[in-house]
C-alpha cells in the first residue's frame, strides 16, 4: 500500500484519540464506580486512593459524557474518519467482578457509537486504556492476580457482542509496556514504580498477554472481520556515542518496548527475555494452555503512540534529565516541549520502519501530538481561537515523515492524534497541558465555562484531512 506521490494511502484513516477516564467525567454517574484512572495520580503513590479532593480535574473533566454530541459535532466538522476511544470498564461492570453489566454504563457507549456512525465517523476502540475497576486493584492486587483474566474476558465478550456490528477496530491494552515504569497505571499494581517485585510485574504482564491473546481469539469467532492489534508506548532510543556499549545500550532500552510487540505479534517470548528472567530470578508461573494460545492469537496489527526519542548510554554518570515516566538522556541535536519531551519528526520515520521490518503488520499510529499551554485570543470576529502554530509545526513535521515511512513501504492504516480536544492529562492529571485542535476553557484549579473554542490547528487539521495530507506539502 503505496501512497500516491503527496497524498495518503486511499481510505486512511485520520482522526483523533481519547481515553475515558481523561475526559469524560461523571466518574460515579448512572452505576459507574471508580477507577485506577480516576485514582491518577493520587493512586500512585498511594496512601490517599480515593476519595481524590474535591477540585480533583478527573471528576468532571472536560465533561465529555455529556457533550460527546457537541464534540463529535466538532471532530465531524474537521473530516474526522475515526475516533479512538475507550470504554471505562467500571461503567459497564462497576466493580468487575459482578456477574451482569450494567445497563446504563452500556447505554452511554451505544449512544457514542450510534453517534459515531451518524457522520461515518468509525469508532477505534481500546478496551483497557491504563484504568481498572478501582476494586479490582484493592481487592485481588490487579493485573498481578490470574483472576483478572476471567474479569477481562467476561468485559470483553460483552463489549465485543454488543458492537460487533458497528465496530471494527480494536485494541487489547493502552501502552501495555508502560507497565515497567507505572505498574499502578499499567497494570493496578499500588506500588511505587521501581519499587515493584520484579517476578509480581512479569506476572502481571504474562496474565495481560494471555488476556489480549483470548482477546484476539474470543473477538476473532465473534466477528472474523475484526482488527484486533497491541499498543505500545513507543520512544526509540539513539545511541548518546558510536561507543559499542552504548549501542548496545540502546538496544537493550529498545527491547523493554519491543518484547512486548514480539510476544503479541509473534506469539512466543524471545530468547533474550528468557534470558532476563533467568538472570533476575524470575520464574513465571505459565498455565497450561497460556502459550499455545499466545502462539495461536497474534495482533492483526500493530499500534503505537509516539511523542519523542531518547538517547541511551552505558555510562551511568550520564544524566538521565528528559523524559516523563520513562527517563533518557537528551539528544543534542533536539529541542524539547516545555514538558521536556524531545521532539524528533525523523524518529517517527526511524521507528514505523523498525516497526514493519521487524513484523511486516500493518502499522496504527494511534498517538501523537505535542502538550503545550495555549492562550485563548479574540479571534476577530467576536470569538475566541488560539493561534497554536506551533502545534501546527509539531504535526506537519510528524506527519511528512509518515508519509516517507509510507513510501518506505510501511503499510499504515491511520494516524489519530492524541486529544484532538483539550483533555485532563495522564501523568500529572492537569489542565495546563492541551494537546487539542479544539480549546476547552477549563484549568488546574477548575475553574472554566467548559466551552469549547476551534484552534488554528483545527482549520489546519481539517484541510489536511480534505486533501488526504497533499497539504502537508504545499506551501
Ligand atoms: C500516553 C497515554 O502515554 O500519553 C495517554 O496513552 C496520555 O493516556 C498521553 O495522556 C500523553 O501523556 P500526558 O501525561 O501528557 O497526558
């Protein structure tokens, strides 16, 4: 799949992504109880769960639970062709472990979806998006108990018959490798990053892989035509020198990411995590069955957020000062965000490319974008807009070296920016931090009208998607 000289591959799918506990509210509405989601970030570090103080940015959020219309409305205007979202697993079985869904938690999603389908806009969704039912982590310890593996198949059958007419597209886990530095987000684990039992964190992730393996069986029998794939939290790592261990360093720091799209695409555990795991002692407690059916069940294809590239160096008295939950070592020849993540557009490139020589799988880039404050402005006309053109900048870089990786012969099946509207962040649950192409007015201190405001980047995006990506290039 070839693009035509500047354009995108026909049917491409452009859009945006977004993950319930990040906008849309009503945390305890209609049955739903709380989440790990929720918890962020006072979960992490625990001794405060929940509940969160009462101007907690989580609660409300940008409210997406009620004005999905308004909002959708939006994405519709730009040319939107999917929306990635994810289902709260608590609002469709509150505690987890109940025997029967919750009618009213199911109702939201129905409506969304039909409301997706009124502008042809195709629904993408992630089934577990770094949130739990709350109780499933207090009281079976989360993804380090097997159980969980019967909790998340009885969610994922319910979800998977319910919309197997309507959806499509699938994602087993949100950045499951982001579990190595966020066991609480990752995986419901309440210990502080670092600090975890390895052989509990191995386990934890062996039971999400089988849980996405009879994901990816279970979706296939319900409807053959599903598109069931694996994310991960992709930042490439350059070597710091040509020094040998340095380069090798990069590539042990590469393998934390992509053991976890070799277990998920080809189906087996690699030679080099074996040795891992005998090295530090782990022994893995493997069922009967697990490995056949991780064998059997790979990912039809993979998806990937990408936001930045870090280096890599043997020296331990190297400074490790970029980064977010993960740490690198800065690049000399990269500017960063003013959250310190280093934008790199050629390292898109660099990586889609490892990527498909590795597994020849189609590619989803289902994140990217830059977190950035934005200033609300007259527009000129009696309205407000932000004049983001370094957001603009960010995305035009990112999505020219899309379109090289295509003509590298990477087959790409989208791209879906991360919050293409103005959501509550992950890492440290604020405001301040927009990554959207529409402006919410709402702040850390939350305040704000909750209206909603398109961003110069929304007219931008819009003719990008008008002219599957040609203007990228021109001008
Ligand atoms: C990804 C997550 O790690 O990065 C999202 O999948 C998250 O949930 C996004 O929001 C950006 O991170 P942050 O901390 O800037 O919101």
């Amino acid at each position: 799949m070839t693009g035509d000289k500047k354009g995108f591959p026909e049917g491409f799918l452009w859009g945006g992504a977004l993950a319930a506990s990040q906008c849309e509210g009503a945390t305890l509405e209609d049955g739903k109880k709380w989440t790990t989601g929720d918890a962020m970030p006072y979960g992490v570090f625990s001794d405060v769960i929940i509940p969160p103080p009462d101007d907690y940015l989580k609660k409300e959020a940008i409210d997406f639970y009620h004005r999905y219309k308004e909002d959708i409305r939006l994405f519709a205007e730009m040319g939107f062709k999917t929306l990635r979202i994810s289902l709260s697993w608590a609002r469709i079985f509150p505690d987890g472990d109940e025997e029967q869904p919750n009618e009213k938690g199911l109702k939201f999603y129905d409506d969304l979806i039909d409301e997706l389908e009124k502008y042809g806009i195709e629904p993408l969704i992630t089934l577990v998006h770094f949130e739990i039912p709350l109780h499933l982590a207090e009281a079976y310890g989360g993804w380090a108990n097997r159980k969980m593996i019967d909790f998340y198949e009885k969610f994922v059958r319910t979800v998977y018959t319910r919309y197997k007419d309507k959806v499509r597209y699938w994602i087993t886990f949100n950045e499951i490798n982001v579990v190595l530095d966020a066991p609480f987000n990752g995986a419901g684990i309440n210990a502080k990053p670092g600090e975890v039992d390895k052989q509990v964190l191995y386990q934890a992730i062996h039971h999400q892989f089988v849980a996405s393996a009879l994901a990816i069986k279970i979706g296939h029998e319900i409807n053959p035509d599903f598109k069931i794939g694996c994310m991960v939290a992709n930042s490439p790592y350059y070597p710091l020198t040509p020094n040998p261990d340095d380069v090798w360093e990069a590539v042990r720091k590469d393998r934390e990411t992509l053991f976890f799209a070799d277990v998920q695409a080809r189906g087996a555990y690699p030679g080099y995590m074996k040795r891992f795991f005998k090295e530090n002692g782990i022994s893995l407690e493997i069922a009967e069955g697990d490995l056949e059916l991780m064998k059997a069940n790979t990912v039809d294809y993979i998806s990937f957020s990408y936001y930045m590239s870090y280096c890599a160096s043997a020296d331990p008295d190297v400074l490790k000062e970029v980064g977010n939950v993960k740490s690198g070592i800065k690049n000399p020849y990269l500017k960063a965000s003013s959250w310190g993540w280093q934008i790199d557009p050629k390292g898109l490139r660099y990586a889609m490319n490892m990527f498909y020589d590795r597994y020849q799988l189609p590619l989803f880039i289902v994140e990217n974008g830059l977190g950035a404050k934005d200033e609300l402005i007259p527009d000129g006309e009696g309205g407000f807009t932000v004049a983001d053109d370094y957001r603009i900048a960010y995305f035009k870089a990112h999505l020219q070296q899309a379109y090289e990786a295509i003509q590298d012969g990477v087959e790409l099946l989208g791209y879906t920016s991360w919050g293409p509207i103005d959501i509550v962040s992950n890492t440290f649950s604020e405001m301040e931090k927009r990554y959207g192409f529409i402006y919410v007015d709402k702040h850390n201190d939350g305040s704000g009208s909750l209206g909603r405001y398109r961003k110069k980047s929304f007219y931008w995006y819009k003719d990008v998607i008008a002219t599957n990506g040609a203007s990228l290039f021109q001008g």
